[in-house]
C-alpha cells in the first residue's frame, strides 16, 4: 500500500521541480547581475564559489533524492542506493546551510567589516546589527526562526559534529518485525550449514518486508532528535534558501526576482 496519496506524490514532484527551478533562477542572477559589481575579490569569491556553486549542489541533490527514492516507492530501497541517498542527503543539508554563511561572509567582505570568524552567519547575533533592515526583517520572520531553531541548527551540528544523517532501511509493523526475525533465524541456519543458495534467497525475502521509510533522523537513541519527513523537508529547505538568497539579492542589489 503506497505511503502517499497520487494526490501527494503529484504534488511532491510538482513542487521539486519548482524549487529547482527558483534555484538555478536565483543562481543565474548571482552571477550575472550580482557578483560583476562586487569590489572586493573574497566577497566576490564567496558569491560565485560559495553561494552559487552551493545553489548548483542543492538542486543536484533534490533531483537526485528523487531519482533514488520516488515518493511513490512501495518497498524498501536496496543498500546500495539507500547509501547513495544518505550521501545526497548529507550533501544536501551542509550545503543548505552554508549558503547563510557564504551571504554573511560575501555581505560583511563587501561593507568592510570585520568580525571574528566565529561571530559571522546570518542568524549570529554579532552580525545581525550590520545587516539592512530588510534583512534582519526577512530573518526575523517567526517562520524563518522556527526553521532554523527548531530544525536546521540541529541537523546541520548533528552531521558535522555528531552523528550523520540517516534514512532507515525501513519500516516495520508488528507482523513485519516477527516475519523478518523468522527469516533472519533461517538465514543464518542455513548460512552456517553451508547453505549458501538457500541464505541469500532467505536474504532477498528479508530485504522485501515492510515499508520504506519516508523519513529521516540523525541520532538514534537522543530524544531530542526529531524525524521528519525526506520529501517535504528538502523542498521546504530547497524554498527557504530560494527565498532567503532572492530577499539578499533585493536588500543588497536591488534585483527583484519573482
């Protein structure tokens, strides 16, 4: 039985591609509107090799969760490619958050202002009082703070500094879990018999049962870990940085980008 409505799954890919179309959108103008006025040649390094080359990697990984795992997928995806889908994701959220960074350090390189390394992002209480009023407006926002709060700063902190991302092999009910232990009791009689046909016919059946999961965590056992759902999330991520860089873009250059 799918996880999502055909409702939901249209809606899902409707709005992957939106957001990756509000990507390359935004990253076009950087580099053509936006960096060839920059003076200085950092802050003009952070723009085009930081927030543009991020914005190119968002929107790879976005297309390429996806292709690995359609929102309309009835059973568990194959290791091999739950593996690849945790490197897009991993790759996904560092970038996700680096864009903030690469905008502070590009904005504050441009005002000649210096702050120690430590003290520069966009939700830095350090660097705040050096941003437009727009800004700090659009970073105000009690939905941009939730996000951030709430989610981003802890998943990003987790993969860099604690434990990675992960999506799970799958989803077990109650019926599910008892049927996969009968078969791994199996498995491994047979496998330590010399049974080796047997065992990995056993291993295929096990690697059918239950349901993909749809969402993903990082620490397994810390309680403050919240899962959440893999496709909603990044086309949430996808149009918070879209939104994020376009109101930059206006504040900083005056583009306006629908």
């Amino acid at each position: 039985m799918a996880f999502y409505s055909a409702k939901h799954v249209a809606q899902m890919y409707e709005q992957g591609e939106s957001v990756c179309r509000d990507l390359n959108e935004v990253g076009l103008t950087l580099v053509h509107k936006c960096a060839p006025g920059i003076a200085n040649a950092d802050a003009r390094e952070y723009l085009l090799q930081g927030v543009a080359r991020r914005l190119g990697t968002i929107k790879a990984c976005i297309t390429n969760v996806y292709e690995l795992f359609p929102p309309d997928t009835l059973y568990p995806l194959q290791r091999a490619v739950l593996e690849n889908l945790q490197i897009n994701l991993q790759a996904f959220a560092i970038n996700v958050s680096g864009v903030h960074d690469n905008w502070a350090w590009a904005y504050l390189l441009e005002q000649g202002i210096k702050l120690n390394p430590l003290n520069i992002g966009l939700f830095n209480p350090r660097t705040r009082p050096h941003l437009t009023e727009g800004m700090r407006r659009y970073l105000d926002d009690p939905a941009i703070q939730n996000w951030h709060k709430t989610y981003s700063k802890d998943y990003r902190d987790a993969l860099a500094h604690r434990i990675p991302l992960y999506v799970p092999p799958a989803e077990f009910s109650d019926a599910d879990h008892q049927a996969w232990s009968n078969l791994d009791a199996d498995h491994w009689k047979a496998l330590l018999s010399g049974r080796l046909e047997e065992a990995e016919e056993l291993d295929q059946r096990k690697s059918a049962i239950g349901r993909p999961s749809y969402r993903f965590v990082h620490s397994m056992t810390n309680g403050n870990a919240r899962p959440v759902y893999l496709h909603p999330q990044i086309v949430c991520d996808g149009l918070t940085v879209a939104e994020l860089c376009k109101t930059m873009i206006k504040e900083w250059f005056g583009e306006e980008i629908a």
